[in-house]
C-alpha cells in the first residue's frame, strides 16, 4: 500500500511539472514582437468629414424585393471618384450587377517572382440597414447627418461598412499620391447588397472575375476586430482575426393532426406534436467541441492570463471540460463552439374551439464549419422521429471554408496590426454572422475577416441599432493600417 502510495504522489508530481513546464511555454505575450518605422498619421477630421458625406448618401438595403436607389447607389460612385482622384488615375474600375464597384490596382513588377504572385483582394460593402421606423428621435445626431459630435463620425453605416470603405480609399489616395505602385496585382471590391446576402453584390463580382481566370491569394473583408473589454480577463486590445464563418439554415416543421372540435381531442394534437419537435431540437444542441481554431484562440489568450488562469488554458488536454463549461454559460462564445439552434417562429391554430390539422414552427441554426446544411437536417428529422412531422430546408447557405492561420495573408494581418496598434493580442476567430467573404470562396486561397477599429461593448450594440457611429482615432488608424498592410503584401 505504501509503494501504491508513493507511485501515486510520483504521478502526480510529474503531472504538476508537465503542466507548468507547458504554461511556462506560453508566458507574457503571445506573438513575437515586430519591430517597424511607425506610420504616418492622417488627418482624422479631414476623413470624418468625407466618412459624414458618404453616410449622406442613403444606399439603404430594404429588402430583396425592393429595387435599390439607383441615384443614390449613382451618388456614391461619383462621391469617390472626385474625392480620391490620385487612387482613381492608377486604378481601372468598373460597375458590376448594376450598383457594385471593383477596382483594379495593375502590379507593375514583372519579374517571374512577382507573375508568381496572386493578386490580393480587400472587400467592403456599401449598402447599409435600414433605421427602424420610430426610432429615428432616439438618435444622438440623425441616423443619416453624417454627424461629426464628440470624437466620432454619426449615423448608419459609419461602423457598417462605410467607415471601412472610406480608410480603404484614404490609403489608396494617399499611397498613389506618392507614387507608390504595387507589384502584384490588388483589387477593391465594394458589393452593393451585403446586407440581403450579397448575392446581386459580391456573388456577382465572384463570378465576373471567375469568368476572367482572377484566382486571388487571399482577401481580407469586415467580421471581427481589435476588441476592447470584451474577452474577460484581458485588457489589452485583442485583435480576433477571422478565418472562417457560419453558414445557416432554416428548417421549417410542419406537424400534422386530427381536426375536429376541441371538445373530444384525440390524445395528441398538431400543436403538441409540433411543440415536443421543437423542445427535442432545443433539448439537444449540436454538442460543443474545443476544436483546433478554438484550441489556438485559447493559447493566444492565455499568454496575457494571470498564471493560475494561464495554467488552465495551456493544458486543455486535461482541463478541456472544465473550459468547455465555463464557456457554455456564455452565448457568445458559446456559439463559437457549435451549431446553433434557434426556434424563431411558431403558427398552429385559427380559433380556441378547433383542433388544428397543421402547425408550424421556423427555426433557424446558425452551421459552424465542421457541420452543413444537409447534416443539420438530418440531425433534427433523426431527433424529432415522428412521422407526423416533415423538416424541410426553407433557405439555407454552407459554411465557409476554414483559411490558414499560418499562410501569408493571415501572417501580414498579424504584423500589420502589432505595427499600427502596438501592444495587443492576436488570435484567431470565427465570424458568427453572414459576410460577402464567402462569395470569394471558390477564388481565393485564403479569406480573412478584419476590419482595423477597436471595438468596445457599447459599439458591438450600436451596428444595425441606434446611434451607430465611429470614433475618428479608429478612422485614422484604420487608414494607417490599410497603407501599412497595402506596403508589406504589395511593395
């Protein structure tokens, strides 16, 4: 029993040493420092009030229905061909599906090494939400004055997307101005209906630059940025640097009954077969798994975590339950484990005396890469197992493909941002929602989702809800970090 005893404590010891040797490991920052000669600052008030004209200009995205402002859309484009003419005197543009714009920055090096070089693709939208009706009094500054109050650019779109749009096109003007010319090829591509899935938009110019052999090396879209107080215990602004995003699918169950009069129901009516097929979906979540993008945004972290919090971020082999559990209790990272399931509409019944003979219920999964549309289908109908209910797919898109975190895009990101921000954490990410990215799926190697501001917690709830604005410092060293990215991938 003694020698039981002290290989048991022997264990343990060595147990304890395999954990701090593998915390140690990851201890202080986690990215090498990058060394750089700064960057040029740029007149931030001077792009606040060009980021304010373009909110002016109302390319509101109503509805799939709805055909767009065609002036407004018309308004845009002239907006930034007179206000960045040095970008447009270098670069070829042209409208697709109507209201969308791609520019082409020619590279100029052609030497063999550079004909190796794919081109690069930034991605951007210039549609943007509507305001819900009635709400426009509760603004700050109107939801379309372009406002610049306080530090910061107001009104719709100035986070979402326009605010991305304008640092793009500052960077650019600038970098022509100076003669800067690219060795490899860059394109800008501004959709028009991201907000209604881009399919008009970005799906259009996929398939326009497909048809003409363009195979981009990688893009890098909006989705994710420096967040700020947002990830407990870290105050550093962490930079979460997309690489892949959900898809979704909507199912729709459709449950079955006798009819009659309420008054002699059979044991089971459509509403409550209808209601144990939803609770068997919501009882039974797409299980949560610590999978290696999380792994390796957990170990990012855990450099700038205090030391008993760091030791359990570095051995998920053995604490892996542990911190599964305490994400779980939050959604939003919660949903970055799994697929999601949300029941979000219900219908059965036309009068309190009937028994219905249909009800239906909506409801809409949010698809992590490693699932899909069918399997998630699948799953519900295997779940519910009850032949008087039909799952059907009312709509749905794939997930997107998982991109590198270690290829070149994703590396010029990183340092790019150490560069311009200094002293932050970078990690990889997933995008919960919809971008135009995943319409360049099939001609890019790699697809990026980041957009260069910091983001606090009052931000998150400001894009597509009142008061949206953008802080001026975020505009300027948004710009700085676009020429910065442009100069290092590009020069």
């Amino acid at each position: 029993m003694k020698k039981f005893s002290i290989i048991i404590a022997g264990g343990l010891a060595a147990l304890v040493l395999v954990m701090v040797a593998r915390t140690a490991v990851i201890g202080g920052s986690s990215e090498t420092a990058i060394t750089g000669a700064g960057f040029t600052v740029y007149d931030g008030d001077a792009i606040a009030a060009r980021l304010g004209a373009a909110i002016r200009l109302q390319t509101v995205s109503k509805s799939l229905e709805a055909t767009p402002d065609a002036q407004a859309f018309a308004g845009i484009a002239q907006f930034l061909s007179e206000t960045y003419p040095a970008a447009h005197a270098v670069m070829e543009r042209e409208v697709v599906g109507d209201y969308s714009l791609v520019y082409k920055w020619p590279g100029t090096d052609n030497s063999a090494d550079a004909k190796a070089q794919k081109p690069i693709g930034f991605i951007a939208h210039l549609d943007v939400v509507p305001v819900e009706t009635g709400t426009e009094e509760e603004w700050t500054r109107p939801p379309f004055s372009g406002a610049v109050y306080d530090g910061s650019v107001w009104g719709r779109g100035a986070l979402d997307n326009k605010g991305q749009v304008i640092a793009l096109m500052e960077a650019t003007e600038r970098l022509a101005s100076e003669g800067f010319t690219p060795a490899r090829d860059i394109y800008f591509l501004f959709g028009h209906d991201e907000e209604l899935g881009g399919g008009n938009g970005a799906g259009a110019i996929a398939s326009h630059l497909k048809d003409r052999g363009v195979s981009l090396a990688w893009t890098v879209d909006e989705g994710s940025g420096l967040a700020q107080g947002i990830v407990p215990g870290i105050e550093k602004p962490v930079a979460l640097i997309s690489t892949a995003e959900k898809g979704s699918v909507t199912l729709r169950f459709t449950a079955r009954g006798q009819g009659g009069h309420s008054s002699t129901p059979a044991p089971d009516t459509a509403v409550s077969i209808l209601a144990r097929a939803v609770l068997a979906v919501t009882d039974n979540p797409h299980p949560l798994k610590l999978d290696d993008n999380v792994i390796a945004f957990l170990h990012a972290l855990a450099g700038e975590m205090e030391f008993s919090r760091r030791l359990v971020m570095t051995n998920l082999w053995l604490t892996g339950p542990l911190v599964k559990g305490q994400l779980k209790g939050d959604a939003l990272t919660a949903a970055s484990l799994h697929t999601t399931t949300a029941p979000t509409i219900i219908r059965g019944g036309e009068k309190s005396n009937i028994l219905p003979q249909q009800a239906v219920a909506i409801v809409n999964y949010r698809i992590h890469p490693r699932d899909n549309v069918e399997a998630v289908r699948d799953r519900a109908v295997k779940l519910i197992n009850d032949d008087r209910v039909t799952v059907e797919i009312a709509g749905g898109r794939e997930p997107s493909p998982q991109s590198s975190a270690t290829g070149e895009g994703y590396r010029a990101i990183v340092e790019t941002s150490i560069v311009i921000f200094g002293d932050i954490v970078t990690a990889p990410a997933l995008t919960l929602q919809g971008t135009d990215s995943r319409h360049y799926a099939n001609i890019a190697d790699d697809n990026y989702r980041f957009t260069p501001f910091v983001y606090t917690p009052d931000d998150l709830q400001r894009i597509h809800g009142t008061d949206e604005r953008v802080k001026i410092e975020n505009l300027s060293r948004a710009a700085a970090w676009y020429e910065a990215l442009m100069r290092r991938t590009a020069g």
